[in-house]
C-alpha cells in the first residue's frame, strides 16, 4: 500500500469513527427525499426540565399516556424551510416524564411521505424516535426536548403514534390547518 493510501485509508476509518453511522444516517436523511428510519434520542439531549406536562399558567399542552406532554391540537406556524423535499417545518416541543419507560413516538406507515419528526440534538429527519428512559429532577420532572414537525407542504393534519411499554395512541396535529376530529 503506498503512503497517499494508507493516509486516505486513515482519514477514512477516522471519519467513520468520528461521525459514525448513525450520525452519517442522519445527515443523509436531511437532504435525502426519504427521512431516516429511526434512532434513540439520548439523556443528554434534554433541553429542559419542567414542573408540568400541562405547559405551566398558560396550559395547551397534552398529556398522552400518563408520561408524554405534546403541544396543543392547533399549530398555526409553519415555516419554509428552502430545502426539498420537506420544503416546511412547525417547532413543537415534546417532553416525557422523568423515570418514565422509554417513549416510542412515531409517523404511521401511510403519511410517511407527507410527514416526518425530528426530536434531540441530532439533526435529521425520521419517522420513528425511541426517546430513551431518562432520570427525573427535582422539582422539575418532565424532561423537555426541542424539534417538530417536517412536511412536504404548507400545511397538514399529521398523525402521531405514541408508544409506552404495551400501551398506544394516535394523537393528531393541525399544522397550520384545523382538522376535524377523527
């Protein structure tokens, strides 16, 4: 093997370690047409700690399955992103009860193509995120993480599935549309 080789072999294998697979899976979701499959959104991703999942004085925020604070039904901001395919995106926080078992939130198989999540410190556009069991503060217990909603139009009412242990529900989201009920 010749030096320029071995030393393009080296800056190979170090890329690989540096940003290993999940985090190239990552950046090829954001500018791929499909999002990434799935990954775990870690402890150390937790922005914030709350007092309530109901969203403090003013509320809005839902509590799902006992350990999950989503925001309100009605998102009236979405944003253009300047990137295809998933041309907008609408901010929306989610935070899980400390202690809690590890939450699966995920985008049902058909609107897949319509819509995807990112939650965590990790750039990336999924369709499914384990958010991992993470302790509880004091007296603080909900852990908050930042991200939303991605789309490939201005507007939509996107399913989310919601997933703790051996219990679900779908929870539904008016991104810059009011949807009926159902």
């Amino acid at each position: 093997m010749t030096r320029t080789a071995m030393i393009l072999s080296m800056a190979v294998v170090a890329t690989w370690c540096w940003f290993g697979p999940e985090r190239q899976a990552a950046a090829r979701s954001t500018s791929d047409s499909r999002p990434f499959a799935s990954r775990t959104v870690s402890c150390n991703e937790v922005i914030d700690q709350l007092r309530t999942g109901r969203g403090g004085s003013g509320g809005g925020r839902r509590v799902i399955l006992g350990v999950v604070s989503v925001p309100q039904a009605y998102r009236p901001h979405v944003e253009p992103t300047d990137r295809r395919p998933w041309s907008h995106f609408s901010k929306a926080g989610l935070a899980v009860l400390g202690g809690s078992p590890a939450v699966v939130v995920s985008v049902p198989r058909p609107w897949r193509n319509r819509a995807a999540i990112g939650w965590g410190n990790l750039p990336g556009i999924y369709t499914t995120l384990r958010i991992a069991r993470c302790p509880a503060s004091t007296p603080a217990p909900w852990n908050a993480y930042a991200g939303g909603f991605f789309l490939r139009s201005p507007s939509d009412c996107v399913p989310l599935t919601l997933r703790v242990g051996s219990r679900s529900a779908t929870v539904r989201f008016g991104l810059a549309r009011t949807c009926g009920a159902g």
